[in-house]
C-alpha cells in the first residue's frame, strides 16, 4: 500500500468508526467532525467547519471545557470525561428509540493533544464513545444491589431480634423454673408447717391443763406434813416455776405467729408463682404488690422504707404470674437505686370513685428516692442486655423482658427519672384483655417479636 | 511559581539504592546506585516543570515537596500512604500509565475548599458530587500526566495514559489501598507533595511502578546516563 492509499484508509476508518470524532484548534474552530458527530448532532462537517464549538453548541458547559481543553494544549496531556460523573458532553440521543432507559447517550470522552513536528500541540482531537448499554447495565447492576442491600440489613435486624427474642426466652424459662422450684419447696415446707401448727395447739391445750393440773395441787398444799410442804415450796422457787406459767403463754404465742409468717410466705410464693394456674384471669394488683412485696422483702428491708398509697382500682385480666415477675423486676431495681437507704412508694390507680363511666385502664407506680437514671439511659434500658450494673450482676435483660411482658398485655410501660432525684416505673394495663393482646400472647412466648415467616427466611432452604 | 521544599523521610522509607536496611525496603536490585541517583535527578526536574505547568493551567501558585523515592514491599503501600497523608479523611483516585515505563499513580488529596477549587477550575457554584468526583478525576490526570510525562520526556520515553479512577472520596488514608488487592510483591514509588496554598488543598502524588517493570526503566536511565 502506498501513502495515499494508507491515508484514504485511515480517513475511511476515522469517517466510519461508530466513535464521534472532531478537532479543534486552540481558537477552539472545528477542523474535523466525523460522521458520527454529523449523524447524531444533525449538522455536518461543511456547516461546522471553522465554527467556533461554543457558539455551535451553546449548551455546552464552556467555562469548564474551554479550562479543560486549554489544560490539553497547555501541558499536552490526554484528558478524560466518563458517563458516570458526566453523563454526556453532547446531548445525542441514545441507541434505543424503542426500549429506552436513558434521557440522553451517555457518552466517555477523550481529549487528546496532536502535537506538530515542533512538540507544540496544534489540535485537540475529541472522541466520544456511546456508553449507554454500559451505563443500562449498570443502572440495573445498581438497583439489584441496593435490592440486595436492603435485605442484607432487614435480615441483619431479623437475626439481632431473634437472638434478643432467645436470650428473652432463656431469662423468663430461667425465671420461670425458679418460680417452680420455689413453689415446690414451699409446698414441702407446707406439711410440717402444718402439723407443727397443729401440734402446737395441742401442746398449748395440754399445758393449760398441766398448769391447772399443778395449781390444783398447790391449793392442797396446806395438807401436806410441813417437811413435805416446805420441800415443794422450795422446788418452786428453784425451778421459777410463776415466771414459767407465764412466759408459756408468750411463747405459744410467738411460735404461732411465726408459724403464720412462714404459711404467709408459703401462700405468697405459690400465689406469686402460680404454677396451679398460668393463663388469663382476673386479678387485684395491690395483692399482686403485696405478694411480690414479700418475696423481695428480705432484700429490701434493711434499706427501703415502703410507703403504699393504694386507690383500689377495679381488678384487669392480666396473666398473674408475669405481671407479678414486672413487679419483682421493678421493686428489686428499686431497691438497687437506693443505695444505703431511702423509700419506695407503691402507688395503684385511677380511683374508680373519680372515674366517670368505666375505668378502662388501671395503672400501679413504683417510686424510689434514689440515683435515678440519666436521659441517655433512659433511650436504652428496655434493650436486651443493657446494663448499668457491674459485669456478672445484672443480666441487663429484666427491663426488656418486663417490656414485652406488659407489651403482650397490651399495655405500656414508662420511666420518668432524673438523676439525684429518683425514678418512677408506670406500668399501665388494660382492664380487660385486648384483641392485639391475644394474638401476641398465642404465638410461642417471647419469640412473638420474629413471625414465623420471618424465621423461615432467616433460616433459608438449606436451614443454614 | 513552583517551589521545591525538602521535607523528611518518614520511618522505614530509605531512598531507593541507599544502603539503609529497613524491613520495609529492599535494595532495588534492579536500578544501580548511578541509576537511582539519575532517577532521583529526572524526578527533581520533571516535577519541577509539572509544577510549573499546573501553576500555568490554574494560575496559582504551586508549592511542591523534593520527589522521594524508594522500592517498597507491597504490604507497606497503605502504611506508606498513611506516613505521607496523615490522619486526616481523604479522596483518592488512580490512573494508569503504559508504555517505556508501566505503573499506576495514585492521586490522594486533602479535604482543602473544594467549591473554590471547582471555581478555578470551570465549574459554576457548589459542586454537587458528579462534579467533585470529576474534578478529582481530572486533578489526578493533570498531576499523573505532567509528573509522568515529565519524566517520561526527559527520558525521551513515549507514556501512554488510561483514563483515571475514582478510589473513593472522604476516605480513612489507610483504606486508599488494601493490600490484598495489589499483584506485585515489590514496588517502586516515586511520591511527590503538591501544595496550592491559597486553596490549603495538598495532593499526594504516588506513582507506583513494579519491581519486574524496572529493567526498561533502567535502561531509559542508562540510556539518559550514556547521553550527558
């Protein structure tokens, strides 16, 4: 091939090439515009030729291109433009006049310096290439993985709950067997308490008797020889028999209060676990305070002073066993924040005389004067596992669980708090039992936050 | 309007053909005492005109650290970035170069005042993202074409450049490589500060070439060497 044939072919394949080409010099006039250019910009090379590119296409953003295209002349370097940051440079439609997608081709560009035989760059030469296919894919590519993102996160939130909701269910079973175990004692406790009680009575009966028995003897005594007589008197003295007389009855007396103390505690126990009897019913909440009350009290009674100031709002149907666990759960934390010492107010209400129609909620406070808990705190203390408390004390779970506990009884449970003052736990309990409150307590315990359907994405179809 | 400013090596980067043992360093078995010492020579000028140039093109004024240069194993790269960047959030972008001499440039710049920078170079108003990560794109270009090309003219060497990058913007300076993603084990860098100070905008210019690439590279140098 000779020279003309090599230049023919090279103007061939720069007029042919589904690539937009044009030149310009540095007064940024057209000296090139290939068919691409002429075929979307609907001008051709004769009408453009000697053109100013600004004044052509005023669209054009021309304070950056003409700084951009002097930067090629300037230091002779390629430069460059990609779809993703510039869609395009000239707006041309794209290749897809059917299908669509795009407003406009998206094109990557490239700004290359044609230096003379000197070195001086004489032309800036442009080439455009259609990225819009590129730019469709990627468009798609995009949108699938934010998809993809999305359920990433979702399925990220659904594990953490599960794992909260396992770690709920291992506190309450936990808790849950305790009460049982509890009650079981109790139980067994429950039969020698019994005869004892019952023995005792008969012990106090039979003294009564001896006693009578004796003072009868001593109303004979003046019958007795005088040795005989004096002997007895003596024995008497010896043994204090006046102050045994009269200590027996106290004695009796306090083995049968304490014998009435320990069948308090036995009833409050079973009545506190209630494994006879677990699902709905109607209950009184300050006995269900004073109950609890007396479970927790040896851990209160050094430093808490109660006071109660109870209203006597109607009973609510509510699961006894759990909302006795919400009160242990508050009382203990209570007691907890007082430190050395200081008060713990139970407070029930509304008061149903001041109520007009019927009360549909009912409310019970539990108040202590102690360090109170600061406003950051207060955002996370129903989390599972928060705590305050020093590593291997508190299970940070007690809150979140008496959370979802009151939450299944369709009720609410707040915190008002300041820290130095005191804080005041406010459960609040729908009188009768809600519809929302039935459904969730159906669902299989405190795994109710993660629906079965949920659990079966998480697991997916290899049960990984 | 360019000026050069030494400015200290950090820990554990020796120039390239010193004697200095340092874990991070080999001696560069490929390029020779006379031909780091040439390297170091052509960096220096070509720099020089490179900041010359931009100093040009921006019409600021352009303050640029002494080129250091060092063969540095792979695994330092990040570590290296980190010493030259500082702690400071970053924004990076690559280029590649081809041809007499092969590597990458890694353009690494500061927060700086990214919305005048954007008005000295064509854009209008505040820059929305599309346009910062373009003008990174483009700053990474002008840096790696005037330093390479610099020093590829000297060398009488034809570099090619592909189209740059984008690594990231607002970037931790460690996270601009992982060195799980670079193939060579052994490098040679070359890095150079640029300062515009009425923008307070620095950017690092890290141009990496690897180990194997070096014997055209010595060559040229030997070439450039033969000519003096």
């Amino acid at each position: 091939m000779d020279e003309n044939t090599d230049l023919k072919l090279l103007g061939f394949i720069v007029e042919r090439l589904e690539v937009g080409i044009l030149a310009i010099d540095p007064q940024f006039r057209v000296v090139l515009w290939n068919r691409f250019m002429e075929t979307h910009s609907g001008r051709d090379l004769d009408s453009m030729r000697g053109q100013c590119l600004f004044e052509s296409f005023p669209e054009l953003p021309e304070r950056w291109l003409r700084r951009k295209i002097e930067s090629v002349f300037e230091l002779g370097n390629y430069s460059f433009t990609s779809w993703e940051q510039r869609p395009y440079l000239f707006r041309f439609q794209h290749n897809r006049p059917i299908t669509g997608g795009v407003d406009a081709m998206r094109q990557n560009c490239t700004f290359l310096p044609l230096r003379d035989a000197s070195g001086v760059v004489r032309l800036v030469v442009l080439t455009l290439s259609d990225y819009t296919d590129t730019a469709l894919i990627q468009q798609k590519l995009t949108a699938a993985m934010a998809v993809s993102d999305e359920e990433r996160r979702k399925q990220r939130a659904l594990l953490r709950r599960l794992q909260d909701a396992k770690a709920q269910l291992f506190q309450s079973e936990k808790l849950a067997s305790i009460g049982q175990l509890a009650a079981g004692v109790a139980h067994e406790i429950n039969n020698p308490v019994g005869f004892v009680t019952s023995n005792l009575g008969s012990l106090e009966r039979y003294l009564i008797d001896l006693t009578t028995l004796i003072e009868s003897y001593a109303s004979h005594a003046d019958q007795l020889p005088p040795a005989a007589a004096e002997a007895v008197r003596r024995q008497r003295e010896k043994l204090d028999y006046d102050f045994i007389r009269e200590d027996l009855g106290a004695l009796i007396r306090e083995s049968r209060e304490g014998l009435d103390h320990i069948r308090r505690i036995i009833l409050d126990l079973k009545d506190f676990t209630r494994v006879d009897q677990s699902g709905w019913q109607l209950a009184d909440l300050e006995k269900a305070f004073d109950s609890t009350l007396n479970v927790v009290w040896n851990e209160l009674k050094y430093k808490a002073t109660i006071v109660k100031d109870y209203r006597h709002p109607p009973q609510v149907e509510c699961i006894p066993g759990q909302i006795n666990q919400v009160l242990m759960n508050l009382l203990v934390n209570a007691g907890h924040a007082l430190g050395e010492k200081g008060e713990i107010t139970l407070r029930t209400g509304p008061d149903p005389s001041e109520v007009t129609g019927a009360v549909a909620e009912v409310w019970v406070e539990v108040e202590d004067d102690g360090c109170g808990i600061s406003v950051e705190h207060q955002k996370r203390i129903f989390d599972p596992f928060f705590t305050t408390k020093p590593v291997g004390q508190g299970t940070g779970l007690g809150l979140s669980v008496s959370y979802n506990i009151i939450r299944r009884h369709g009720g609410r449970i707040d915190v008002r708090s300041t820290v130095g003052v005191g804080t005041c736990f406010r459960l609040t309990l729908p009188v009768q039992r809600s519809e929302v409150a039935d459904a969730v307590s159906e669902s299989p315990d405190l795994a109710a936050e993660v629906t079965p359907e949920e659990l079966l994405a998480l697991e997916g179809p290899d049960g990984a | 309007m360019s000026t050069a400013g030494a400015s200290p090596a950090p820990a554990g980067f020796a120039a390239a053909g010193s004697a200095a043992p340092a874990s991070a360093t080999t001696a560069p078995a490929n390029l020779s005492e006379d031909q780091t010492a040439a390297l170091q020579e052509i960096a220096n000028i070509g720099m020089g005109q490179a900041g010359d140039s931009i100093a040009r093109i921006w019409k600021q004024f352009v303050a640029l650290s002494v080129p250091r240069i060092a063969l540095v194993e792979s695994g330092r790269i990040p570590t290296l970035i980190h010493h030259f960047v500082g702690d400071a959030r970053v924004s990076a972008a690559r280029q590649a170069f081809h041809g007499a001499m092969r590597g990458e440039v890694l353009v690494v710049i500061g927060r700086g005042n990214r919305d005048q920078l954007g008005e000295l170079m064509g854009y209008d108003g505040q820059l929305d993202l599309g346009e910062e990560q373009e003008m990174l794109l483009d700053i990474a270009n002008v840096l790696g074409g005037a330093c390479i090309g610099g020093i590829a003219r000297q060398l009488g060497a034809d570099v090619g450049f592909s189209a740059p990058s984008l690594i990231g913007t607002d970037l931790d300076s460690h996270a601009v490589v992982r060195p799980e993603e670079l193939c060579v084990s052994t490098a040679l860098c070359v890095e150079v500060c640029f300062t515009i100070e009425s923008n307070q905008l620095s950017a690092h210019l890290i141009a990496l070439m690897p180990r194997e690439e070096l014997v055209n590279l010595a060559q040229l140098l030997d070439r450039f060497l033969c000519n003096l």
